[in-house]
C-alpha cells in the first residue's frame, strides 16, 4: 500500500494566507459598513458632493476589486454572481446613484462574510490525530532493562515493552503468553481482544493490566496509527471544490438582465433607461439569499445540539440518498452492559450476581466495572474478601464470606469447577462464567446494546429519501448481523480496517454518501464520505475533526434531524433565490417601461432584498411535516423538524 506521510507542520506562507483568507471577508464588510456609514453622514451634513465622490470612489474600488477575481474565474471557465455585482455597481455609480451603489457592495461583501462564516470549518483533523499518535516507545536493550526511545526510533525485530493502559507505539508480534487489548480505536470493537502470543498487535491498540513484550514489525511511519493520519490527509485532497449555490443562478440572471436593460435603452433610446433597469438588477438577493438561509439553517442545528460545518455541508445533507453506519458506538452505546444472568441449578440469579460482583472488586478487567454496576443497579449488598487474585486476561478468585468464588472466562473457572456446559447464548452476548467453592454458579450475559432511538432514525431517514443504509464496522461479522438483523440492514461489511471502509464507501454507487461514525478509525472514511457525521458526545475528537457535521448530544435521531434540516434550508434558500428573481425580473420589466426612476428603483430593489433575506430566515424554525414521535417539542423548546 502506497502511503502519503501527511505534514506535522503547515508551512509559514500557507498559513499566512489561510489567515488572510479568513479575515479578508470580515475586513471587507467591516469596511463598507464605516464608508456607508462615512456617506449617510456627509449626506445628512448636507455635504453631497462629498459623499457622491466617497461612495462612487469606495463602490468602483470595490468592484475593481471583485473584477480581479472575476477575471480569475472567467479564464478559469467559470462564472458567477461577482459578474453581475460589478455591471451593478459601475452602472449605478455612472448614473449618480452612489448610494445604490454602496448599498450592492454592503449586499456583496456581507453576503461573502456570511457565506465565509457558514462554510468555515475546522482543519485541525490531522494535528488532532497526531497528538493522540504514540511518541515514546520501551525499547529492550541487550542486558534486558528496558529504554524511553521515540515511537519514530523503533526499527523492526526492536523488542519492547508495553505497559498496563499504554497505547502500543508500532505494529508489532506479541511475545507475551497473553494479553488483553483494546483495539475500539481502530476496529470500533468496545470489548477487549484476547491476544496469545505469536498474535498481532497493532499500534494505536491500549494494553491490558500487564506488563507485555511485543516484537516491533514495522516503523512507526508504517504502522496502522500512521494510516489512519494518512488516509485522512488523501481524503481531505480527493474532495471537489463546491460552487456557490447563487453562481448558478448568476450567469442566466446576468444574461437577461443586461438584455431587458439592453432592448429597454434601444426602444426608448435613452441610456438612463439601462442603468434604471440594472438597478432592479442587483444581484442582492442572489448574493445574501442563500448564505442567510445557510446561516440560519446551521443555527438552528446547533440549537438542537448539531454542529454543520459550512453551507455546502447543508446542501449536501438535502441530497444525501445513502447512509452507511459504524456499529459500535453509533448503532450500539458502545460499552457493555448486563443483559442476563444464567445461574446453574439451585442457584438465585440475583445471588450469582451479587457473590461475582463481589469478585469482580478486585479486577481490572474493562468488564468488571459492568458487573458491578449491574449489581449495584438492583440494590445488591457486595461483600468484603478477604483476600483475592487477579489471573491476568482470565479472571479473579477471590475469598468471600459467601465462598470462595471464581469469575472470568470459561477455562479459568473450570479449573475450579471442572469441565460444565454453559448456556449458549445468541450473537452479540459475552459469557462471564461464575464458580463457588469449587462448583459452577452460572453465567452472566453481556451485551453492547442498541441505540434505543434506532429503528425511528432510520425508518425517518427513509422518509427523507435515504434509498440505502448500511453498515460498516471492525467487529466480527456475527455482532455485526446482529445488529443489522434488529435494524432491518441487509448490508453488512465486517472485519474491516480503517482503510477497508474508505474503500468500501469509495466503492458504493455514486449517489451522496453519508458516514456515521465515533471512533479515531472513523476518522479516514468520514472525512472521504461526502457527508462525515460524528457521534461527538461520546467519540474521538480526531472523528469529530474529520466530520462534516458533529452531533453533540448522545441521540442517534439527531442524524436523521440534520438531514431534515439540511432539506428544510436547502429548499428555503432556493426558494428566497428565486423570489428575489422574480420580484426583480418583473420590476425591471416596469423599468424597461420608464415608470420607475433611478431613485425609486433604488429603494424598491431594498424592498426585494428584505423580502428574500426575510424569506431565508425561516430556515430558522421547522417545516410543517411534523416532531419527533412522542416528543412533546413545544414544550420542550424542541425545533426537530420532519
């Protein structure tokens, strides 16, 4: 696999220029609002020579400006609304109307700072990840005491040590009898994995409760952490530029505007007659429509706790028609629960509960916090022991008043209990086995859980025209089904690795993708699917980093809500766009006439802008279509939409 090394740091002139990027918008509006400002006041002064020449001077400026990057473009082969502002501006100005004039450069730089600070997304995806990135290794020197080397120092055949909940540094060969990992960050898998020697480790997996020694296999630089950082950096460069959703709309606005302007100054034979027209022609509705809507569409997203990253984010929900899912943590809750207790013959299931839960005090095992707490939960007094021991990557014994109980895995209880027969339990469930004083007690069932609210979000994002739904996961492919069963998926790819899933979304039929995800190995495939949607409340801040749109609450329906929000602003926006044409194509038809002057047209073009604009701000409050089932919204201040 061929791999792109991403770069820690951003070089100093790229970095200036994304900074004069960022603020450039913001200046430019900051700027017309105080020469606006400097020509009312000269106006009211009773200065207006003064202030003809201050707006005309500011308004061409401005337009000599914008004309820069329109050339750009056109060479490019692209054209947009700065078309049509420029014509706009210079017409008006021509024609004395200077205050019309700045009111189109307000119109055009507003809508470029608000269009900016909808679209601005956080790029720190990569740092994110590399920080969490091993750094320092324990490498075995020759007399056997172990070393502090950099994770970038460790060449493969290096021996090394791992110790209790570090992250192992590269990809290595476990030397150990056994060890417990964890692997969630990059399979997705909330259950550690029982590795015996001989077995793979990966880097970016978390040790158990005990020291290992591993055999590194691979450098750091090619290590699975490492492809993780790389998959991302390749996803960020594949995505396309978005086009302005108003620079579609521009090139045949432009066109019969400047010919209704055009045929209205050869009929009546006065050039006066073409700068009235093109005063009604003012792309304002076309330049702030979309990005209000955008605007007020996004916050009102993050009102209901969903962060959407820019307005062609927005777009791209509306039009979103498949939607593939990570299991753990996004369909699931992402940590173990008791789900049933199995006790043997004779025995009390809460007693089997209470006497392992009693055992389980003195484990490290991730499981064993479950246990408890399922005991805990049910009001169960634990017991003291008097002594225990804990059997690294197996289980606890450990000396109760109640007896003397072993809890863990199969093998560990029967060599107290001898050889049992366990109930077999369905796919998805864990067994932790029980023993007291030397004869089997049971079994307790674990399960990582559905998302209550899952079925209801994908039966909504059907609703919303999602044609396909799937699910993309590194645990096994039993859990998997499981899952998918419950939730009516057929599709399920298993067993996959941070950059199987970027194929497999890469691979998926060229309608919008989306990907739901939590983990650091979601990071490359939400970042290459064409919507990203992180679990934040819980998941990676490298996921979040990566993700498109980031939902901030535990709530699995909040992704089929931005999907609905995306629709409900995508379609006020197109609708504010054409209201304002309408509106300015019909009063430019009363212009051609010569029964609206310079002035009135002016003022009369205000009316339209505030009618989109006004138009675009109800993307700030739900459709129609309905609430969340059973969700008393009004109530609550809830603003889900259908």
């Amino acid at each position: 696999m061929s791999l792109v090394t991403a770069p820690v740091v951003d070089p100093a002139p790229g970095r200036l220029r994304r900074v004069a990027d960022l603020v450039a918008p913001y200046t430019l509006a900051a700027v017309t609002v105080v020469v606006l400002a400097v020509v009312v006041g000269l106006v009211l002064a009773g200065l207006g020579d003064a202030a003809r020449w201050v707006g005309s001077v500011a308004a061409l400026a401005m337009a000599a400006w914008t004309s820069v990057g329109m050339v750009k473009d056109v060479l490019r082969g692209t054209w947009g609304v700065d078309v049509l502002a420029v014509v706009a501006i210079v017409s008006t100005v021509v024609v004395g109307e200077y205050l019309a004039a700045m009111v189109v450069v307000l119109m055009l730089t507003g809508g470029e700072a608000l269009e900016d600070y909808a679209a601005n997304r956080a790029g720190r995806e990569l740092r994110s990840l590399l920080d969490r990135a091993p750094r320092v290794a324990h490498r075995i020197t020759g007399d056997g005491a172990p070393e502090d080397v950099g994770a970038d120092e460790v060449l493969p055949g290096d021996r090394l040590l791992v110790r209790p909940s570090e992250v192992v540094p590269v990809d290595a060969t476990l030397l150990s009898a056994e060890a417990d990992v964890d692997e969630s960050s990059l399979t997705g898998e909330s259950l550690p994995v029982t590795r015996t020697a001989g077995d793979p480790v990966l880097s970016g997996s978390v040790n158990g409760a005990f020291v290992i020694e591993v055999l590194a296999m691979r450098p750091a630089a090619e290590s699975q952490f490492q492809r993780i950082v790389a998959l991302v950096a390749q996803a960020q460069e594949r995505r396309a530029p978005t086009v302005r959703l108003a620079d579609r709309y521009a090139v045949p606005f432009t066109v019969v505007s400047l010919l209704i302007a055009g045929i209205a100054w050869w009929w009546s034979g006065d050039a006066t007659r073409f700068a009235e027209v093109l005063v009604l022609a003012t792309p304002c509705p076309l330049l702030i429509a979309a990005p209000t809507a955008f605007l007020a569409g996004t916050g009102r997203a993050s009102a209901s706790g969903i962060i959407i990253r820019g307005g062609d984010v927005v777009e791209r929900l509306a039009r979103v028609r498949t939607v593939a899912f990570d299991k753990t943590g996004t369909l699931t809750h992402g940590e173990a629960s008791l789900v049933g207790v199995h006790p043997a013959d004779t025995w009390d299931a809460d007693e089997v509960l209470r006497l392992s839960a009693s055992a389980e005090q003195y484990s490290s095992h991730v499981l064993a916090a479950s246990v408890i707490e399922a005991a805990q939960s049910r009001g169960l007094g634990l017991e003291t022991a008097t002594e225990a021991e804990e059997h690294g990557s197996n289980g606890v014994r450990a000396a109760l008043p109640g007896g003397q109980v072993s809890v863990g895995k199969l093998a560990h209880v029967e060599r107290s209990a001898g050889p049992v027969s366990p109930v077999d339990l369905p796919d998805g469930e864990l067994a932790v086995h029980v023993a007291v004083d030397g004869a089997y007690a049971g079994s307790l069932a674990l399960r990582d859980e559905l998302r209550d609210d899952g079925e209801e979000t994908l039966r909504r994002l059907t609703s919303l025209g999602v044609e396909e739904t799937l699910i993309l996961t590194g645990d096994t492919r039993a859990a998997a089904d499981h899952v998918a069963r419950r939730l009516g998926i057929d599709d399920v790819r298993a067993d996959l690795l941070p950059e199987d899933k970027v194929v497999a979304v890469q691979e998926l039929p060229r309608r919008l993708v989306m990907m739901v995800g939590d983990g650091v190995n979601d990071a490359p495939v939400l970042a290459a699917a064409d919507v990203g949607v992180a679990m934040g409340a819980r998941g990676s801040t490298a996921a979040s980093e990566s993700a498109d749109v980031v939902v901030m609450t535990d709530d699995l329906w909040k992704v089929a809500e931005a999907v609905s929000i995306g629709r409900r602003t995508l379609d006020v926006a197109l609708q504010s766009i054409w209201i304002g044409i309408a509106l300015s194509i019909g009063l430019m038809l009363v212009a051609a006439l010569g029964y609206i002057p310079a002035i009135v047209g002016a003022l009369t073009q205000e009316v339209v802008d505030l009618v989109a604009i006004g138009n675009a701000l109800r993307a700030r409050v739900p459709g129609r279509a309905g609430r969340r089932p059973g969700v008393a919204a009004a109530a609550s201040g809830d603003t889900r939409s259908a």
